[in-house]
C-alpha cells in the first residue's frame, strides 16, 4: 500500500512517501526512506518492487554523481529527468523496472521543478502528483486545496491533511512518512510523521 505524493511550492519542493518495506501480508520495516537525495538540490520519491526501486534509484544517483564529476556541472533537473526516462524506456524493451517516480528539483535559473515518471518511461513536468493506492486521496486532497505560490508551512499543512486522509480512509495505511524539500539553500528532511516507532531488538 504505498504512496508518495509531492508538490511544487513559492520557491521550493516538496515530497512525500511512506516508510513501510512491505511484502505480501508482511511488514519488514516501518521506517524505510524511499526519497533518494540525488545531489545537493534533488530529491527522488520512488515507488514500486523494492529491489527495483532500490537498485535503479541508486543507478540514477551514481550516474548523476558520475556526470558531475566527468563534466564539473550538474545536470539540471529537467536533463535528469530525461535521463531517468531513457533508462526507463531502455530497460521497458529488455528487463522492465517496476518504479514509479516523483523527481524535485531546484535550479537557479529556472527554480523548483517536480516531474512525475513512471514504469512505462511516461515523463511529465507536473505541478502536484501521486503515486500509489495513496494516491486517490492524495490527489483528491490537493486537487481541492492546492494552488500555485504556496509557502512551506501551507504545503506541509497540506500534506499532513494527505497523510491523515490516507490513514483513515485507505484499509492498510502505512502509519509512517517522510516529509523532504528542496530549494535555494538544498534538499534536506523537513519531518517524520510517525504513529509507529520501530522496537529495538532487546538486549539477551
């Protein structure tokens, strides 16, 4: 039952995902973070088979690293975005990644950007997006108080009104999430909502 949602606000991004490491009827984990920090001012949220995601959100990460590092700039985060999308559209033709991609990013030039990207290497540059059985609440939740220009504390007010849809309207809510913005100073973890801590392991 996963969910990530994001949004594009006054001069940043936000994204936000679930925390539960999920197989069959089983939780492995509640607090795995599934928003990859790509580089000083990306986030990648990603959903899907958790070896898929795992391993391709690293690949992107270490390619991204791997150009800056041949060509001393980054890549902006449309041009990361693309990128992302051919490799999704390679692998489509030869071993198919079930991932699903939100993408935020801040350039300088051009400011925050979200991009929304998945499995079957559909790229778009959205404003708010979701993916995931959280999605339907969600989007309905944004597509009703979202507006363009929103400040940090509207956005994250928003989507902690996403979150406690998504618990109390989706059968098997994850109980965890991750709450990261990217913007002119980086991309960081702005909060946890948690209604679930992980035990530790008690001593022998």
């Amino acid at each position: 039952m996963e969910c990530v949602f994001g949004l594009v606000g006054d001069g940043f991004s936000l994204v936000v995902a679930d925390t539960s490491a999920v197989n069959s009827i089983l939780v492995h984990k509640s607090n795995e973070d599934k928003i990859m920090v790509l580089d000083s001012h990306k986030l990648l949220g990603a959903s899907g088979e958790s070896g898929d995601r795992s391993q391709f959100t690293e690949y992107i990460q270490k390619n991204v690293a791997l150009y800056q590092f041949r060509n001393g700039i980054p890549l902006t985060t449309a041009a990361t975005a693309n990128f992302t999308r051919g490799e999704l559209a390679t692998a489509l033709r030869k071993n198919p990644y079930s991932v699903n991609i939100l993408l935020a990013g801040y350039d300088k030039e051009i400011g925050p950007s979200l991009y929304y990207i998945d499995y079957i290497a559909t790229c778009h540059k959205i404003e708010k997006g979701a993916f995931g059985y959280g999605s339907y609440f969600s989007l309905a939740m944004m597509d009703r108080h979202y507006r363009s220009g929103m400040s940090v504390e509207e956005a994250v007010d928003l989507a902690d009104k996403c979150i406690m849809e998504i618990r109390s309207r989706l059968v098997v809510a994850p109980p965890n999430f991750v709450i990261k913005i990217v913007d002119k100073d980086g991309a960081r973890d702005y909060a946890w909502r948690e209604s679930i801590k992980e035990a530790g392991v008690a001593a022998a």
